[in-house]
C-alpha cells in the first residue's frame, strides 16, 4: 500500500537497450511524478525515440527495469526469463496509444472521429456508440469537432497531429508519451499543436515530450532531460537546464537551438 503512495507514477532503473552493439539507451535512470510535463531534448541519435519506446514496451530491454506506480512493467528479458503476465496486462491497461508520433500514423481510410474511436473499440472493445461519443469530445478538446467527418487527407498537418492526440486521449492513458509531435510540420502550423500540448498541461496530465521546442520545454516542463549518446547528461528545471548548463556538451546543444 505505501508503496503506491510514495512511489512516483513511472520509473526506470539502470535502463540499456542495445541495437547489436550500439547502446542506444545507456544506464537511465529516470523519475516521472504524476501530473508532472518532463521534455527530453537532445541531439539526433541519441536515444530519446528509443527511450521514450522502452517506456511503452514499444522495445524490449536489455539491462534494468520500468515500474508503473512501484509495480514493474518491464524488465530485461534473459534466457527463460519472462514478463509475468500480471505485469504485460497492467501495462497494455495503463500505457496503449498513449504516444503521439511525429508522422502522426492516422489510417488515412477512417475519418477523423473514426481513427478516435479505433482504439477503444477494437482494443477495448467499446461500442460502437459510446466510443463514437467519447471520440466526438476529444475531437472538441483539440479543437476539431467541426472535423470529425473528414479522411486524414482533407486536414493539415496541424489538423491531424490533433487528430493523433485526440486519439492517444481515447484510450485515457495515464502517461502521455510524444515523439517529436511537431517537427513534421510547417511552421505555421506549430503552435496549434503545442496550444492543445499546453492544455494538457495545465489541467494535469503527465506528459513525456521528446522536443526540440525549447520555448514550449522552458514555459510547460517541471523537469528537462537532456541525453547525449545514450545517456542522460543533465536533468533539471528549465531555467537549470538551458541557462545555466553544466556540461559543455548541453551548452553547445542549447546554443544551436536558440
Ligand atoms: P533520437 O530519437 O534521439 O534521434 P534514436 O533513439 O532514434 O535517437 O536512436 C538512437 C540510436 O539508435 C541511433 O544511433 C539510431 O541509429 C539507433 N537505432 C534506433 N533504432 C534502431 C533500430 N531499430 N535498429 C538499429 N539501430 C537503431
Ligand atoms: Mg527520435
């Protein structure tokens, strides 16, 4: 019971994954509090995609352990050693869809109210009516209930990347996990998705946010992490981080993206 109380909502321990023999996520240790926005910013290729898939089981690892509420999820996987059922269960409940992509993956085939309902429906096997309803105010929350009728075709790129967090909404997750979710987009159409992002902050959810808006990471995270090769190098507040960086690597980081 304590341990529900004390422990923070996600956690990972001495966490590595290696793809042959690059290790693309090196010994992260990492704390997310409930209702807490933390970004992950840092170079290309230095394993914040790959980090940000090990916390949704999206990648097996290979050293440490993940704990959802002080209950594992995830662990290194040896010979003969396996995910206790009870743990794959309690991590399809509490982490499905909760992520945001940069490439949005809608299927272009199913509306927009369409591609909000999917995952309810098909993986949670909702009706048809109820989950089309719910859809419906998700679409309103990101500002899209005049869209609801429309193919991904027939939207922005803004359009849809509401789309795909209405979607990630759906299946009420408890973490909301985002990959880079505007930098496929042109310019112009950046902040409509990091006003809806804003208001998932303000009204508590916790975020995850692999980004290289550093305005947005200074006004909306509690908490900035910045990995360089595999490796947290610095963790903080945003006016720690990209102030007053300790490392040379951070400062030179935070120098190329203004
Ligand atoms: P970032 O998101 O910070 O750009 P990634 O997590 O995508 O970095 O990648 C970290 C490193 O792992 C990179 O060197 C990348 O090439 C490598 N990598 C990522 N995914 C795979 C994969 N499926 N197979 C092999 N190497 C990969
Ligand atoms: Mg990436």
């Amino acid at each position: 019971m304590s341990s529900i109380e004390n422990d923070p909502l996600l956690r990972l321990v001495n966490v590595s994954k290696y793809f042959g023999d690059l290790k693309a996520v090196d010994n992260v240790s990492l704390d997310i509090e409930a209702g807490s926005v933390t970004c992950i910013v840092g170079p290309s290729g230095s394993g914040k995609s790959t980090l940000l898939r090990t916390v949704n089981m999206m990648e097996t690892i290979d050293e440490g352990a993940v704990f959802f509420r002080g209950q594992m999820i995830g662990h290194e996987l040896r010979k003969g050693h396996r995910i206790p059922v009870k743990a794959t269960v309690a991590r399809q409940k509490i982490l499905d869809f909760g992520m945001v992509f940069q490439h949005f993956n809608l299927f272009p085939h199913f509306t927009a109210l369409e591609n909000v309902a999917a995952g309810p429906m098909f993986a949670r096997r909702a009706g048809r009516k109820k989950a089309h309803a719910a859809a419906r105010r998700y679409l309103e929350q990101v500002g899209l209930g005049d869209r609801a009728d429309h193919y991904p075709s027939e939207l922005s790129g803004g359009q849809q990347q509401r789309v795909a967090i209405a979607r990630a909404l759906a299946m009420e997750p408890q973490i909301l996990l985002f990959d880079e979710p505007t930098s496929a987009l042109d310019p112009e159409l950046v902040n409509e998705v990091l006003a809806v992002m804003r208001g998932l902050a303000s009204s508590g959810s916790t975020m995850l946010v692999v980004t290289h808006e550093m305005r947005f990471a200074e006004e909306v995270a509690d908490d900035i992490v910045m990995m360089d090769a595999g490796r947290i190098i610095e963790r903080g507040s945003p006016s720690q981080i990209i102030h007053t960086p300790s490392s040379p690597r951070a400062k030179t980081f935070f120098a190329s993206v203004g």
